[in-house]
C-alpha cells in the first residue's frame, strides 16, 4: 500500500476556540490508482490533502507511506519526503509569470542539484508528454489557461514524483479545455501515474477509478468504477 491513514484527526485553534476539521479519517490509496476526493468548499478536502501531502504534520493518528510511519517524523523530515514524493498541480497554475515555460518546469530539477544537460533534456521529455513540444521559450502569460495549466502539470511530473496531488485542476477551466486536461490526467495514470485529484464536480470525480467523498470531515463513502 502506497499510502495509508488510520483514523486521522485535525483540529484547529483559534485563541481559545478548538475546531474538529477531520474526524477519524482512514483511507488506503494503492500505486496506480487515478482518485478523486469530493467534497464542498469547507468539508475538509483540503485539509486532508495537505496532510497526504506532507504539507501539514499537525495531526492526530496515523499516517504510513510506502509501509514508514509519516506520524512519527520530525517537522524537519517533511519537507524532504514533500520534494522527493510529491508533485502539485492547483487551480490558479502557480507559474512564475515572466519566466519561460522551460525556466517554470525546470524548477524542481534544479532544487535536485540535476546538470544543465540532464535539465534540458528531461524538459523537452515532458513537454512532449503534455503536448507542448517547442513551446519552452513562450512565457505563460501569454498562453491559454489551458496551456498553463499543461505547464504546471508538466512542472508537476518532471522530476518523477512517486504520486501527484491536483487541486482543482480543471476549476478555473471551461468545459471544453476542463475535458483536455481530464484526458491528459487520464493519459499520465495508465502511463502509472498515481493520482489523487480534489474536486467539488461530480463530472470531473466521474472520470477517476475511486470516488471519496468527505462531507464535514468525514469519509461519508469511497466507491470504485466497476470494471469492464
């Protein structure tokens, strides 16, 4: 089991008021798996995934990846398993505006100390898979939202992370490009991308093999597509 949660609790504090966000959460995502987790605006979804992806260790419970225990790791440890684990893709893209595509998707392979020809190399390598080849000296400002958000989920992949978190990655998106990157996710797991993408649209949770739904902290059911 890639990543396993037992009984996770969150609370927050804000002066002397405490806030139960996660209830008890358990959940085991497999290598492999293309997930969506689904819930409205407040019912913990996000929470949940900063802590799936060691963004947040200030929980209660237990939380193993590949079989090591997660909770039991100092604050100073998360951040190397975050950059050696984990890639990212949001809603609003989060690219530096006025560097090139290049400079954005070559980030995390220079913060890994990687040589310039190593760089260049695996770059153009992904940009192909997203369907961006020849577009590393464009800047993404002057790009679709679309192509932006290739961008970030090539930026994403690049340094082949172990599973990828996508939060709301088709929400700021029409229908008709919310459907590309859909296809593009698709396309990235049955290359053996795990994937676990946050949604509130039942039409995006509707396309993945597994469907959480959280509702006010709680796992309330976690379906899979049947197969065919």
């Amino acid at each position: 089991m890639m990543i396993s949660l037992v009984k996770v609790n969150k609370f927050y504090y804000n002066g002397n008021n405490r806030y139960h966000v996660l209830h008890d959460v358990s959940l085991n995502v497999s290598r492999g798996e293309l997930l969506a987790i689904i819930g409205e605006s407040g019912s913990g979804k996000s929470t949940l995934i900063n802590i799936i992806g060691f963004l947040d260790d200030q929980f209660s419970g237990e939380y193993f990846y590949e079989d090591q225990p997660i909770h039991r790791l100092k604050r100073s440890q998360f951040s190397h398993l975050r950059n050696h684990n984990v890639g990212f893709v949001f809603q609003n893209f989060k690219l530096i505006r006025d560097a090139t595509v290049a400079q954005n998707v070559e980030l995390p392979l220079l913060y890994a100390g990687q040589s310039h020809r190593q760089v260049r190399t695996r770059v153009s390598e992904v940009l192909e898979q997203v369907g961006l080849a020849g577009y590393e000296d464009q800047l993404p400002q002057n790009m679709s939202g679309g192509q932006q958000q290739r961008v970030s989920i090539a930026r994403a992949v690049v340094a082949r992370p172990h599973f990828l978190i996508a939060d709301e990655p088709t929400g700021a998106l029409d229908s008709e490009t919310s459907q590309e990157i859909m296809n593009l996710f698709k396309h990235l797991n049955q290359q053996g991308t795990t994937i676990i993408m946050v949604t509130h649209d039942p039409r995006v949770a509707a396309q993945c093999e597994r469907v959480v739904k959280i509702i006010d902290g709680r796992i309330v059911s976690d379906s899979r597509k049947e197969q065919k």
